[in-house]
C-alpha cells in the first residue's frame, strides 16, 4: 500500500505543543498530535471498493494485515504523524466552548489522481479533546454512519465518505438512552474520508478567544487549499469566502429536504465548512411526511433540529460563523447582505426543488399555493414521504391519484371521507396543471424517479443489519451498501426494501429513538 502522502494541515497550521495526550484546553493551536489507541482483536468487515479506487488503494491490499492494522489505529503509516483538531461549536443555541475531536483522530492526507483527501478514524480512543468521554465507538453507530456517508453520496448530496467499518475487538460502555442502564457494546471504527473536516467550530474558537492572528491563519489557509478561486487573502476575500460557504450551506440543506433527511444534531461544530454532510449521528429519514420530526431523543422537547426547521438553523448557524470572521472583515453590511440573500434564495430554490419533486418544469404563478396545499393534505394521516413520491411519477390524469398513492399510507384502512375528498380534489388540481407541461409523461416520470430516491436508508433497515451484525453476520451490511448504491433505481431484486416502516419499528429504539450516545 504505497500512499502519496501530503501534509500541507500539519505543515501549515500551528500544532498544540504539548504531546501529552491529556484532556486539556488548547490554545494557539489548530490541532494536537495523537496517536490511536491500540485494538485487541481488530478485524475488518467491510470496505468500499469504491473509496478503494478513489484512494488507489487494490482490493488485495484491503485484504493485507496492514491496511488492517492502518485503519484500526494499529500501525502508524510511514512518515505520518496523526493528530486531533481543535475547535468549539454552538450546541443546541448555546455557546460550549472548546469541543475538538474528542474520539476522532486524523491519520494523514494523500493525493491521488489530482485530488487531496484527508483520512480520519471515528472511534480510535482519546485525544486532548475528549472531555469526559473515551474516544470510542459502538457497533450499532458505526455501521450507521458507514452505510449513510455512502448512500448520501449516491443519492447526490455532498457528504464526507466511508473507507471502511472494523471491529475493534474491544467492548465499550454506553448508556444508549441516557436512562441509567449503561451495557457494553462491541467496540468499533470507520474509517472517514473528506477533502477536508474542518468544521464552522474551527473558526468560532479563535473568533471567541479574540485570537485574530490564528484566525486569519486558518481562514487563509482554508482559502488557500479550498478555495483557491476566491485569490489572495483580503477583505473582499474574506466576504466572497463566506458567500461560498453560505451557498454550498443552502444546497445541501435543500438536497436533505428534497429526500427527507433530518441531521438531527446540526450544531456548529457538525456544520462543514465545504458543505459536506458530516457527523452522522441520531440522523433519520422521514417516515410519515412531518415538518415537526426530529430523530434525535435529546431534542424531543425543543425540536430545534426538527426535519422543518433545518433551512432556519443553516441560516443560524451561518450568522455564528459570519460572527466569527467579522474580526478579519470588520464590516456587518456585506456579512448581513449575503445572510438576507440566504433567505431569498432559500425561497426559491425550495420552490425549485419541491416543483422537479412533482415534474414541474414550467411558471405558474399557482405552483406555490399547488405544493402548500400538497404538504398539507400529506400531513392529515401518516403517509411515507419517499413511497408517496415514488408513486406519484405513474400519475396521469386518466389513473385514480388517491388509489395510485395508497401504499405510502401508513393506516389506509382509517382515512375518512373527508381526507379522501382533499386528496382527490389536490389531485384535480395537480392534473390541470400537468396540462401546462411540454414534455411527454414520459420524459416526466424519468425526471421525476432521477429526483425522487426509491430507496433511502431507512432507520429500520439500519437496525437489522446492526442486529444481524452483533450475532456476527455482516451480510445485510452488504446488502444494504449494494442496495443504496442505485438509489434512483428499481432494483427489482431489492424491492423488498421499498415498503413502509414496519408497525415492529414504529417505537423501537434505534428506529424510532435514536440518542447522541455512540
């Protein structure tokens, strides 16, 4: 396994100069070397080809007891020197402080076919940021954030990726509800890969130590290595950097939208500078179509990262990081101005993607209240987001549109008149405005299955495979990662997999409740 291995973060930036891997606040410092705490019994049960690729890395050697003892945090890689980041975050609304990568450790940066990637193991035990916690990682989370980093990819959405999911051998102590009942789980590590992790956070624990210098450290080197289009550091810059991270912020919070996906803890400190989804935690797909769901037990109350609210905390979280570089701007006004343009093009951009969701591709001035009066009349009885969608793209106006949908209805045999009316009325509706349209029923089934997944990793199917998993059977891992691979596609072979959510599931934990314990 012959890398070409860059150390431009580690060269760059500023290092902690303490080696001690001790829990300690860091100042001056961008990161901190750390080396993996070393596994028992380590062993390596699924890697993705194409990460392999990417990387050139051969499938033989993904097989070898080094890349083994490499991705478990087991052996070093020649000439690396791993090392941990130091940033703060927002949680929750509320300023924490120093965070950092508590039970992440970066191992190098390589550059292969003219692309960087930074390599980084989730669960490879403490580093100088780990706070009160061990720095490892459980089964059940592990496969979870493995099989989503790489669905989220193939469903087009900007994400960090998975090289691979091990075993570490060792057990690890988790408290999965936060109810007492603390048990030990079978430890283990993925393998993260991005073309950079740094994190909204990075910049807002300069920004909150009124530390400049290393501020502007970061933000030109960021500039730098990825965004090297934007020029020389300047004030201008400065503000066309933010506008970049702005826009990239907004895609990928339509494209969550767009497929029903809730983050469920989107904190600064889990919001990526290049727009990538990062951090899988207590994420979920939405069953039944609801602005009001969040996956994550520990925001039931407040619901603040709620599937409806993530456009308004991306905006949120973008005013902390516009704080957080005013220092290197010292203007409000084009900060202000490009966090308005957020909103404006939230509005239409949302319009936009919800319109291709159901084949519009022409101006009516009618369309908003069409797709109002659509999430609705989704909301009146638990219907499933992904199925209804799905479905819709066989409507014609010669078919029964409630009859074509009944399967993404969770309790079909209850719908009352009334619900049934609204539904066939909206579908009156939707028909004359398909009359509008130019292309062929066609042309406009294609786009429309291209937009709208068949298949999304459902937090049911993620438990079976954690289930099956922890009686050493890792084929549903794999089936899964096949299956999510063409998520646009019929895939008849898997059609199992297109079906509502279990009634076994409806309030069974790691399905229905899901904690930030991992």
């Amino acid at each position: 396994m012959n890398l070409t291995i860059r150390e431009t973060f580690t060269k760059e930036l500023p290092s902690d100069n303490n080696l001690e891997n001790s829990r300690r606040q860091v100042y001056e410092a961008v990161f901190s070397f750390v080396n993996p705490k070393k596994t028992s019994s380590p062993k390596v049960i699924h890697v993705s080809d194409e990460m392999l690729e990417s990387l050139g890395i051969s499938t033989a050697e993904s097989k070898t007891d080094f890349f083994r003892d490499v991705f478990t945090g087991n052996v070093i890689y020649p000439n690396t020197k791993p090392f941990a980041m130091c940033y703060g975050g927002h949680q929750f609304g509320s300023w924490a402080g120093q965070l950092g990568d508590g039970r992440a450790i970066n191992l190098f940066e390589i550059e292969h076919q003219n692309k960087n990637w930074h390599l980084q193991l989730k669960g490879a035990g403490e580093t100088p940021y780990s706070r009160n916690a061990d720095g490892l990682a459980v089964l059940r989370s592990s496969i979870r954030e493995y099989l989503c980093s790489e669905a989220m990819f193939h469903l087009g959405i900007p994400t960090t990726r998975a090289l691979s999911l091990s075993l570490s051998g060792d057990p690890v102590l988790r408290d999965v509800m936060y109810n007492g009942n603390p048990a030990y789980e079978k430890g283990a590590i993925v393998t993260r890969v991005a073309a950079s992790f740094l994190r909204f956070g990075n910049y807002e624990i300069f920004a909150s130590r009124n530390d400049k210098k290393y501020l502007k450290i970061l933000v030109d080197f960021t500039i730098k290595h990825h965004f090297p289009h934007l020029g020389n550091p300047s004030k201008e810059t400065y503000i066309q950097f933010f506008n970049e991270v702005a826009a990239r912020t907004l895609t990928l919070i339509i494209h969550w939208q767009r497929v029903g996906f809730v983050h469920g803890v989107m904190n600064t400190d889990n919001m990526s500078i290049l727009g990538l989804t990062i951090d899988y935690g207590p994420y979920g797909w939405l069953e039944g179509f609801d602005f009001g769901w969040t996956p994550n037990t520990t925001d039931r109350q407040h619901k603040r990262y709620r599937y409806g609210n993530q456009p308004n905390i991306g905006l949120w979280n973008l005013y902390q990081l516009a704080n957080a570089l005013f220092p290197l701007i010292e203007e409000a006004a084009p900060l202000e101005a490009i966090l308005e343009e957020y909103k404006t093009n939230f509005e239409s951009q949302s319009l936009q993607m919800m319109k291709t969701k159901l084949g519009l591709f022409s101006s009516d001035e009618n369309d908003q209240k069409l797709i109002q009066n659509l999430e609705d009349t989704l909301q009146l009885t638990e219907t499933d987001m992904t199925i209804f969608f799905r479905l819709l793209s066989d409507f014609s106006s010669e078919k029964n549109g409630f009859e074509l949908i009944q399967e993404a209805f969770y309790d079909v045999e209850n719908i009352t008149e009334n619900i049934k009316s609204k539904w066939q009325n909206w579908f009156e509706i939707y028909a004359n405005r398909l009359q509008n349209e130019s292309i062929s029923t066609f042309e406009r089934k294609r786009k429309m299955d291209a937009f709208n997944p068949k298949y999304v990793l459902r937090n049911y199917m993620a438990q079976l495979a954690i289930d099956s998993a922890n009686l050493k059977d890792y084929s549903l891992i794999d089936e899964l990662f096949q299956l999510l691979k063409k998520p646009y596609d019929e895939q008849p072979k898997y059609q199992k997999w297109f079906a509502k959510r279990p009634e076994w599931a409806r309030d069974k934990v790691g399905c229905s409740m899901l904690s930030c314990s991992s």
